[in-house]
C-alpha cells in the first residue's frame, strides 16, 4: 500500500463526559520524520495517542495510519505499529529477556529476528538481561519498553512520555537512541512534556487542552514569536518580577532559569527601542543593577504566549 | 543548637553493602530556596527521608529547624511541611475538607484555619472552589493547593519533591512564584526537580552523584567552576561516568 503521509487526521475529537479530551485535532506526520507532541499533563496526549494506535474510537473526525483507516484496518495496522504507552506496562516479575522474548512470541516473531532492528538499544540492555523488569532504574526501563516495543519490527512506533520522570541524562540518551531510528528511516510519533525536548523533533506540535496550538519545526516557532521579547537579569526576582509587571506596556514577565523573559504588548515597536524604555523604567523605580537584551523565543515562550492567546473552550 | 534551617553532617545511610548516602555534608538557611539535584538513583529521596524524620541515617547526623533527626524526629516533623508529587491530597475530599483536615493534624486551631483557608484560596485563585472536590480541579491547582497545605502550621521548612512534574510551563512559573513568596517570609525551601532551568531559580543547590555531593553553590558558581554555560552541562557532565545503568 503506498500513502503519502505515514498519520494522517482531519477534526479528531474524543469527549469523555462533558470534557472534550481532542478538540478538532488534525496534523500530517510525513514518512520517515520525528514529530513530536508536546504539552502539560491533561492536554489531550494519551487520548490522541490511543486513537492513533486503534485502542480508542473517536467521537468525530478521522485518522490513517500508514495509509490504513484506524477504525476500519485497526486488525492490519496493529501488527505493522510499535506502541510504548506512558505508564510501565511490561512484565516487573519477568527478566528483561522473558519480557522481550514474550512480546516477540506475541507477534509470532522471535528476538532473533529482530537483533538488527533492536541492536543499538539492545547493547545497553544486554548486560541487564537476567534482571527483573522492576528492579531496572527509570531509564533502562524506558529503554526496554522501548525494545519490546520494536521487537516485532513495525513500520512506524507511538511513544507516549517515554522520557517522563526520567532524569536528565536518561533523557538524553533516549533521544539519542531515537535520533538512530529515525535514520533509519522509520516514522516516530512522540510525546513529552519536557519543552527542551521540541528541538530533538523535526517537527512539533504544541498542545493544550485538546487543541493543537501551533504545529512547525522547532526553531521556526520561536521566529514565529509575535512580539519583542526581552531577557532582563540582577536585582531581587521577586521585586524586578512585579515591578516589570507594572509597566503598562509589559503583555507577560516571567521567570525563565537565572533571568525574566519580558514579552511587550505592541507589535510595532523594536525589541531594541523596547529594551532602552523598559531600561528607562527600572532606572526610575529605582532597581540597580538590571541589564536588559532582546532575545530569541523559545519553544516554553511560544507555548506561554499561545496558551494565553487561545480562548479557553 | 544550629541556626540553620538544616545542618547535615556527614550524613550516611547504607542498605546492606549499598551506600545510598555517602557521608552529605550541606546546611541550608533561613529563608533559602534550596535546590537539591541528581539523577535518578542518586540518593536524593534517601536523604530527604532521614531528613523528615522517616528513615534513621546509618552515620552522621543532622538537625531540622534546631532538633536532631535521630533523637527528635517528633519534633522535627512537627516543624516541617511536605509535599510529594506523588501524594499530597485526598482526591475524594473536597479542597476544604483537605486543608481542615491536614490544619487538625498539625493541631492548627480552628479560627486559623478558617482565616488561613481563605488566604490560601485567595493567593492561587480558588475562592469558589472550596466545595468541589480535588479530584476535579486541574493538576496545576491541586499541587499549588498542596504547597499551600503543606505551609499551613507555618513550619519553618518546607521540603518539597519534585512538585512540578508534568504541569504547563505557565502553572510551573506561578508555583515557582509560590516558592519565592514563601522564602521572602522566611521560610526555608529544599526542593528536588528534574527541571534545570528551575534550578536556577534557587538561591544555591547540589548535585548529588552516587551518593555523595558532588557539586555545591549558587547556580552561578556552580556554572562558573564547571566552565559549563548551562546547569544542564555540568549535571551531564558530572553524571555521565555512572550514566551506563
């Protein structure tokens, strides 16, 4: 079957209760690419992910999955689709060798089979093979998920939050490992709350309470930022961060690691011109040593400015 | 008696052959925002353990708002607040049947907590939700109402594990402002995050490696004795030998 896009939806919409969980929801997602979902808990991941992998019916809309309707072909395309779902599903009282093993048997394959699609991650599983699933730290659980995941060799893998509760240098590494998938060729659907982790994707999607916000490449959306933005540093956080909150230009001040990023109101006055009223400003409230830079949004600024921008549904 | 909110030293705890804490020695002071960083596995929920009052340390030793962990941990859990991301309220109570109920245990009298629950609901925006359940609030409100009870009996430490997991960046920002008001009214905050940038809204932090406190300082220190541009080089960097498991 040939298909110009490996996901394709048009208006997704899943309601539980009063509550639309998707809201309108449709994206492409092109062969071969890394795209990423990226939002807080709550805003709709898990529910379009479950679509997306026949385990949930839509209310409204459609989805193709490697050109495979996922309502009609849910039967053929749950046997060419690799799923890691965001919660530890394998087995803690199996070894991770019986847990991959298991889930070869699953889809009438064997590991054996498998050991070129597997080996890159299975290296650093290897010498844990004989442990139980839950005695793995958080990472290499990850990674085994991730294995089992691939064992029956798909032709396109959904990881909902692989990296959640992972710390810093796990994460890293299993993006690594995915960067390595990808070259292969094969299309990944991932989700993270994490913004720092837009810029592993080629393309992302931002998403809050069901809606997607905004869908690009990870630098493009901060180009796309509509207003100056300005990082502003020194000074007490508390003091600077309320009295830049008072200038009546100031759209959003917000803490961003060791200074504020300061987005103004209007769009048609420089972040140079910004930056020396603002300066100006702090000087006359008598704030000392605060220094003030425009700079380039980032993927968290974006997802901040759209969040507010959209109307609540 | 020590001043400092905390003052650990050489504080150890081993598990049979394994040494989860490997001799921590730090102080926090009054009013500091304290950022407590390591990977998974580092030590960091065994420390603050022996540090509330739930696990004896193995050696060492370390006082909470002035008391011993060992010999007095009644007390220092009296003085202290917590909150966990896992648990912190009772979903199927409403949001003020949880602050009554967590004002009775830390014996808060009546009057102060109905004066005190209108505050709290106040500061995060929640005053018509007092009736609903917390199961039905969004995740965002719930972990700022937890930080909020868990400063309720205005203990002098609050001890916080890692209470942003998984919000929008915007509730994230407004929780962490939370922190900040509560240090600028002198309590003292040590907190575990996996975030980084958030570290660098500490006044000082330490990354823990294996068990041990491998760096400490402001973030800008810390940064600067590394030759790291960015926190997240130096915890790379200082993780990355034991990274393999």
């Amino acid at each position: 079957m040939t298909y110009e896009h490996a996901v394709e939806t048009e208006g997704l919409v899943r309601r539980f209760g009063d509550d639309a969980a998707l809201d309108q929801v449709s994206l492409q997602v092109e062969p071969g690419e890394l795209y990423g979902v990226i939002g807080p808990d709550g805003s709709g991941k898990t529910t379009l992910f479950r679509i997306l992998v026949t385990l949930l019916l839509p209310d409204a809309g459609a989805a193709r999955v490697l050109g495979r309707d996922v309502v009609r072909d849910f039967w053929d395309l749950r046997t060419r689709l690799g799923y890691m779902p965001g919660r530890f599903s394998l087995y803690p009282d199996l070894s991770v060798a019986e847990n991959l093993g298991f889930f070869a048997s699953l889809f009438d394959t064997t590991v054996a089979e498998a050991r070129d699609t597997i080996a890159p991650i299975w290296l650093q599983l290897e010498p844990f093979s004989s442990r139980r699933a839950g005695a793995l730290s958080g990472g290499m659980k990850q990674k085994l998920a991730l294995c089992c995941a691939l064992v029956h060799r798909p032709e396109i893998l959904f990881l909902d939050e692989p990296t959640t509760g992972v710390d810093a240098v796990s994460r890293k590494e299993f993006w690594d490992l995915l960067g390595r998938l990808k070259d292969e060729g094969l299309p990944i659907v991932v989700s993270t709350p994490y913004m720092d982790e837009a810029s592993r994707c080629d393309r992302v999607s931002l998403m809050q309470q069901g809606k997607l916000l905004v869908t690009d490449r990870p630098g493009e959306i901060g180009r796309r930022y509509p207003r100056p933005l300005l990082a502003v540093r020194g000074g007490q956080i508390l003091g600077l961060l309320g009295a830049l909150r008072r200038f009546p230009h100031a759209a959003a001040v917000w803490p961003f690691g060791d200074s504020l990023h300061y987005t103004d109101r209007r769009s048609d006055v420089s972040p140079e011109a910004v930056a020396r009223e603002l300066m100006a400003y702090v000087d006359s409230a008598g704030l000392a040593g605060v220094s003030i830079q425009p700079i380039a949004a980032g993927i968290e600024d974006a997802f901040m400015w759209y969040m507010v921008q959209e109307p609540a549904a | 008696m020590s001043e400092h909110a905390i003052d650990s030293r050489e504080l150890t705890r081993r598990f049979g052959d394994f040494t989860a804490v490997n001799a921590i020695t730090f102080h926090v002071e009054q009013g500091e925002v304290f950022g407590f960083l390591g990977a998974n596995g580092a030590g960091k929920t065994t420390a603050m353990r022996m540090l509330i009052g739930l696990l004896v340390p193995t050696s060492g030793s370390a006082t909470v708002a002035g008391f011993d962990i060992s010999s007095q941990a009644e007390q220092v859990r009296r003085r202290i607040g917590y909150m966990s991301q896992r648990f912190s309220l009772y979903e199927d109570l409403t949001v003020q049947e949880n602050i009554t109920l967590y004002g009775g245990i830390y014996g808060v009298s009546n009057r102060d907590i109905v004066t005190r629950t209108g505050e709290i609901l106040t500061r995060i925006g929640l005053q018509d939700a007092g009736k609903e359940l917390v199961r039905e609030i969004p995740l965002g409100w719930k972990q700022q109402l937890a930080f909020c009870v868990a400063l309720l009996h205005r203990p002098g430490i609050v001890f916080l594990d890692e209470p942003t997991g998984g919000v929008d960046p915007i509730t994230r920002r407004r929780f962490w402002e939370l922190i900040y008001e509560a240090a600028a009214e002198g309590t003292s905050v040590l907190v575990t995050t996996h975030y980084l940038d958030e570290a660098e809204y500490c006044n000082r932090i330490s990354i823990m490696v294996d068990g041990a406190i491998a760096a400490m300082g402001t973030p800008a220190e810390v940064r600067s004795r590394h030759g790291a541009a960015t926190l997240d080089e130096v915890f790379l960097r200082l993780t990355r030998p034991g990274a393999a498991a």
